[in-house]
C-alpha cells in the first residue's frame, strides 16, 4: 500500500463506493476504498446481478415451453437448479473481479477488512494482518444494507430464507410463501413460479408492487394470477410456526386469520441500513431509524463526512447508489456537482412481465395538483411485440397537461426495463410532449409503444 493518508476514504465497495472511488480517482486524487467482504457489494454479490441471472435462466425456460408456438420443437424440457444457481454465482464472481480490476487500474488502494470512523479524518480498519489507522481529509460511507427482519419471521435458511438464501436455495421449493410485493418479493416469486413452485405472496398493502402506478400493479397482478400465482392483499404474516419440512403461516386478512401451510417462506419485508458499528452516533452524525440523514449533496453535517447510496435512504437502487458516489466525488475535487433527483430516478422490477417506471404516477402527479393528461399503449397494438410473441403490456405516460411536461412513465410487458432509460433521458432534458411527438422512432421496434403512449394523451395515437 502507497500510504495511509489519503484525499479520501470510501468505506464499502458496493455500486456506491467502487464508483465513488474510482470517479475520485478520475481527478487526481488520492483514494482508499475499505470493504469487509465483497467488491461490488449487495450489488453485483447478492442483489440486482446474480438475481437477473436466475430470471433470466427462467426467461429462457418460460420461452422453450413455447417453442411450439415459434415453429419450434423442444422435447423433455427441465432444469437443474443448482447448475441454475452455478451460472449466477459465475456471472456474479465474474462482475465481482471486474471491480478489482477497475479499481487497480484507477489506482484506488483497496482495503480489506472492517472499518470503523473513530473520528473526524481517520478510519479503522479491522483486517486480518490487524489493525490498520488511516487518515483522510473526506470520508464517504457507503456501506450499504442489508435485509429488514421482523419478529417471529427471521430467516433461518433452512424452511425461512432471506433473499440470501434464496440466490443459493438448498432445494427447490414446492408451495412457496413470499412476505411483500416490493421488487425483491416479486422476482423472487417470478423466478420460483416460472421453474414450478406453487407461489402465494402476501402483501400488506392494498396492491402489488405499491410504488408502482395503480394502473400497472393491477396488470402486473393479473399477469401472475393467470401464472398460477395466489395474491393476497391487505395481508399480513402474524406468525410462523416452523416444523418438520413446513411452515403453518398465520396470515390476517380483514380482522381474520387463516393458517395456511408451506414448505419454504421467503421473507422480503424491506432493508434496513449498515449504520452501526460505525461510530456514527459519537461523530454526531443524524440517523432517521436505519438510515443517515444527508442533504441534496450527500453531506452528513459532519465536515468531510459524506454518505452515500443505501445508506443514506431510499430509493435503494444500484443507479441511485453510483449516481450519488460520482456527484460526491466531484464535490471533493471542486468540480460543479449534480444532485440527483429522485423522480427522475427509475425503478425497474425485472419480473414477467417486466415492471419499469420514473417519475410520478398519476396518482400521485394528481395529488400534487397537476392537471394531468395521460396517454396510454397496449402492446397488442405493436407490431414488434407480436412478432416477439409478447401481446400482454402496457406503456402509460402522464404530462401536465398545461406545460405538456412528461411527468411520469410506467410500463408493463417485455423488455420495459430496456424501454424506461428513454423517458428518463426524456425527464432529464426537461422533454415536453411536442419534443416526443416530434421524435422519430425507429420501427419495427417495442419504443414506439412510447411513442403512442405520447400521441395518445393527446388523442393522437395511430395504431390503437
Ligand atoms: C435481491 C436484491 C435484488 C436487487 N436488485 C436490484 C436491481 O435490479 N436494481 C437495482 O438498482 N437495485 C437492486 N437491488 C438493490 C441494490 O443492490 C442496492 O441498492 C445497492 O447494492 C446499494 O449499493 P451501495 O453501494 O449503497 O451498498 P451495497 O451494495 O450494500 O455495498 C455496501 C458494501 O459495504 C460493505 N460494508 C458494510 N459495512 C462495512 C464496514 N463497516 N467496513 C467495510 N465494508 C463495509 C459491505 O460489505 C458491502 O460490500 C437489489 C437488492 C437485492 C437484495
């Protein structure tokens, strides 16, 4: 190692902190990154990547179930599970490395071991060899989180996993029972669902998948019913009493509890942020319950401390995670930085049918006293999406209708999650809806759905 003070400390080498570290670097200055287990974090380790890699080993099985329809023959179709799993955790150890590499060649010291911030400027660092003192003008945590737990449902990975566990399942589950909707919940059930598992999720809201527009919830939800999925709403897990191989499942609904039985319960009922052991409370840092509070710059209110991604609260997405680790480190360096905006941040849930959103439902732009226009596309109108054999989609924005500002896009069907980054470059530049209705679509492609979706606000749409 070059030395132990540094221009700045990263601890935690998730999407935050690599970029972080590497952006710092960019501009000349010097930089550590500390990480306790894995490069690339939740991440590329346990999280958006090796998750993908699963859904996509089902995408792929859902497709050769069909092959009929294509023209095609495939006969005696199965899989093998764990060589399912053996392919993510491949692609993540490979993602994983590829941080290394990146950081190498950036020049960032990397770290290995816990660190704590015993003080303004000075980091500890817990590593095998010992412990290691380092000093540095600013400090950037990004350590992350990791799975909420509630009383009486914790993860034991064996009949109760986390989504750990669930990356890594030591069998196939038969009845699976998924606690909450969220993205993480949902996947989890697409993946399980698709391979053949008999899937219930229970939700304690009124909806799956909350966030998202009530609109594209209510197709999503439709979508897995007709999977084979049961949805329970307005639900909750009061207890589980766990025996041999099965899990009796108390669930309320409506004052009235049921017992229902499984033989795996996957538990995704939120994160909760890497706050303690830090010393955080001692530096004055504000926590708000699991999270460090930070303003529109990722600033603590400590000098030099910032934090970043996960850590610093919701959305908790790997994008947010990395934009806020640039703007951070641009900040250091004296350079002009960006805040990030939070509905222009998408969320994408990589399910089927794939869910994608940015910006405001139209729920929430109404109750924001937008006098909305809202244009819809159904991909049963699309020529791509029937040669694809994906009918079943929906593409819905929302303009305020006085300005024609594109104030949010939400979309259900195949691919949606490619789809969503153009009206988020959209949202960016400030688009209107004269920009979009003036913009040339390539055809046949699944993007002029959002062009439709455009026209038709305006009552303009030509192929539906
Ligand atoms: C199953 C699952 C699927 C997901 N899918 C997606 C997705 O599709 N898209 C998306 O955008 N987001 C997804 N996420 C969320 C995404 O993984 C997180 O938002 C992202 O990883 C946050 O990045 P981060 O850098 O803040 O923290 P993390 O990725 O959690 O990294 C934090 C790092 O800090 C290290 N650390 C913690 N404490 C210390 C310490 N004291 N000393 C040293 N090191 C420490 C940890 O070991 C970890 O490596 C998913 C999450 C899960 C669990």
């Amino acid at each position: 190692m070059a030395g132990t003070t540094y221009d700045v400390i990263v601890v935690g080498a998730g999407p935050g902190g690599y970029v972080a570290a590497i952006r710092a670097a960019q501009l000349g200055l010097k930089v550590a990154v500390v990480e306790r287990e894995h490069l690339g974090g939740i991440c590329l380790n346990w999280g958006c990547i090796p998750t993908k890699a699963l859904l996509r080993s089902a995408e792929v099985f859902h497709l050769m179930q069909r092959a009929g329809e294509f023209g095609l023959s495939a006969e005696n179709l199965g899989y093998d599970l764990d060589a399912v799993v053996k392919r993510s955790r491949g692609v993540a150890k490979q993602l994983s490395s590829g941080v290394g590499h990146l950081l190498k060649k950036n020049k960032v010291d990397v770290v290995m071991g816990e660190a704590t911030v015993p003080a303004k400027g000075k980091v500890s660092v817990k590593t095998d060899k010992g412990v290691q003192d380092l000093t540095a003008n600013n400090i950037v945590l990004a350590t992350g989180a990791r799975a909420r737990e509630l009383p009486g449902l914790e993860a034991d990975g064996d009949l109760v996993w986390s989504y750990k566990h669930a990356l890594v399942p030591p069998r196939m589950p038969n009845k699976l029972l998924v606690i909450g909707s969220g993205a993480i919940g949902i996947e989890f059930a697409s993946f399980f669902n698709t391979l053949g598992a008999e899937v219930t999720v229970v939700e304690v809201l009124d909806r799956v998948l909350p966030v998202e527009d009530e609109e594209i919830s209510a197709f999503a939800r439709k979508a897995f019913v007709k999977q084979g999925m049961t949805i329970m709403e307005k639900s909750m897990v009061k207890q589980l009493d766990r025996g041999k191989g099965k899990v009796t499942a108390h669930i309320e609904t409506g004052g009235k509890v049921e017992k229902h039985t499984f033989d795996t319960v996957i538990s995704a009922v939120g994160i909760v942020g890497n706050v303690e052991g830090l010393g955080l409370e001692e530096l004055g840092v504000t926590l708000d319950r699991t999270h460090v509070v930070v303003d529109e710059y990722c600033r603590t209110g400590v000098d030099g401390l910032y934090a970043i991604g996960d850590i610093a609260g919701a959305p908790w997405l790997a994008h947010k995670a990395s934009h806020e680790g640039v703007m951070v480190a641009e900040l250091i360096a004296g350079q002009h930085a960006h805040p990030v905006r939070p509905e222009s941040i998408a969320g994408c849930t990589y399910c089927h049918p794939q869910v994608a959103s940015v910006g405001y439902t139209e729920a929430k732009a109404k109750a924001l006293g937008h006098d909305v226009k809202v244009g819809k596309f159904p991909f049963i109108g699309n020529g791509k999406a029937i040669a694809l054999g994906e009918p079943e989609g929906l593409v819905k924005t929302v303009f305020d209708a006085g300005t024609g500002e594109l104030l949010g896009a939400h979309m259900v069907g195949a691919e949606v999650t490619e789809l969503i980054q153009g009206y988020v470059v959209g949202r960016q530049l400030e688009t209107t809806e004269a920009d979009l209705m003036q913009t040339v679509f390539p055809h046949p492609t699944l993007s002029e759905m959002m062009h439709e979706s455009v026209l038709d606000a305006w009552g303009r749409a030509i192929h539906f």
